[in-house]
C-alpha cells in the first residue's frame, strides 16, 4: 500500500518531443506528489510538485497531470532538449498527517536525441 | 553555498569497519531524511530526524545502523561493521517544519570492499 509504481522504465524521444512518466499510487492517504530529476553522480533535484486539490500543474517546460480518482500523476516534458537526459523519479508522502517521509518510484531514465 | 551539504563525497570501507556519514541541512531547515540508493535503483527512506529527535525510523535496518541529529552539528549516519550489501549512495535531504518540500544533499557514494 505504501508502493509507487513508476513506467517506463526507460524512455528514448527526439529534441522537441513531449516525453510522459507515469507513476501510479495506492495509498490514498498520500497528499504530496513530487518529481525529482537527477543526473548521473548527482543528488535528485526537486522539479515540480503538486498537491491533489488541482489537477495540473505547470512550471516552465515541465507539466503535472493528476487524476485523483485512478491515483494517477505524471510528468510531461514539453519541447524536450538533450540537457534533460536525466533520471526521472516521482514520489509521495503524507505531509498533512505529519509522515512526511517520501515513497519514491522505481525511476525512469529518459534520453532526448538531438 | 546554501544547499544541503554531505561529506565525505566517497567513502571506501572494508568488510567490519565503522562508516559515518555528514550531513548539514540547508539553512533555515531543521527536520533531515536520509535515503538510500542501491545501484539501478530508486531511493529508499531510511529515517527521519529533528533537532535531538528520531522521528520515524522505520526505513532503517534494525542492526549496525543508527542516526543522530544533535543541538549542534551535522547529522550522522553511522554504519558499523559494514558488509558489501551495503555499498549504496546514501542521500540526505531537509525541509521546513511542516513542508512537504525536500531538498537534497550531493549524496556519499560508500564502496565497501
């Protein structure tokens, strides 16, 4: 129940294509939901994150989809450059009952071709 | 630098030696996590710390590791007779009070040979 399932496992697309990371919950007590990018021999980075009381959310190039009732989110990647060759994690926690350690999924790891 | 600072960077230790891990939270931040991160894999919580307080240990092994977070000074993941199972990048984050936002550390990368 405390499990987050990440797919792709890996994902190939061309400079300027919408690569999409989807990531799946269980928990519905889980209010918290973010992406972290990390590059190889680094710490993950927190992107973007976003909190069930929207449905979308959008910083930059990067978009959060969420769907409350499948417990569904993902992560889009508008006009994608090669520099965004990273790892992608997405995670939850349950920040508002004070758990606020985070459950991560299993990553994802996209290459952009130029 | 204001980020979240780990040392060493990398860390070699043999079968049955003692490896202890730095972190210092961002500034402004009193609440640590640490993660782990086996090779291919996603990270792993492990515990989480205030100011002199364990508040959630349930990530961590129940034998040879232990943590801190004391008044002063860094917090410490401290590994003791150390196996190779335990060769992983081990992560540490800070956040606010209350927040849900978790930055993280550069990682220590500890091999053990």
């Amino acid at each position: 129940q405390q499990q987050v399932k990440q797919s792709p496992q890996s994902l190939i697309v061309q400079k300027g294509g919408i690569p999409i990371i989807n990531c799946a919950y269980e928990n519905t007590a889980f209010d918290y939901f973010p992406w972290y990018q990390q590059f190889p021999g680094k710490g993950p980075a927190l992107l973007i994150a976003i909190r069930p009381d929207v449905s979308e959310k959008k910083e930059g190039r990067f978009t959060i989809s969420f769907n409350k009732s499948a417990k569904q989110f993902s992560l889009h990647i508008m006009d994608s450059q090669p520099g965004d060759s990273a790892t992608y994690f997405c995670a939850a926690s349950r920040v508002g009952q004070g758990a606020q350690k985070l459950v991560f999924g299993q990553g994802t790891r996209l290459t952009i071709n130029p | 630098n204001a980020g979240v600072m780990q040392n060493p960077r990398h860390l070699v230790r043999r079968r049955g030696q003692e490896a202890r891990l730095r972190c210092s939270p961002m500034k402004g931040h009193s609440h640590v996590y640490w993660y782990r991160q086996l090779p291919e894999e996603g990270l792993k919580f492990m515990v989480y710390l205030q100011k002199e307080n364990i508040i959630d240990e349930s990530g961590m092994p129940k034998e040879r590791f232990s943590a801190e977070f004391p008044k002063e000074g860094p917090s410490i993941l401290r590994i003791q007779q150390v196996v190779r199972g335990d060769s992983a990048a081990y992560f540490c984050a800070s956040s606010t009070l209350g927040q849900g936002e978790q930055y993280f550390g550069p990682g220590t990368r500890l091999t053990v040979t």
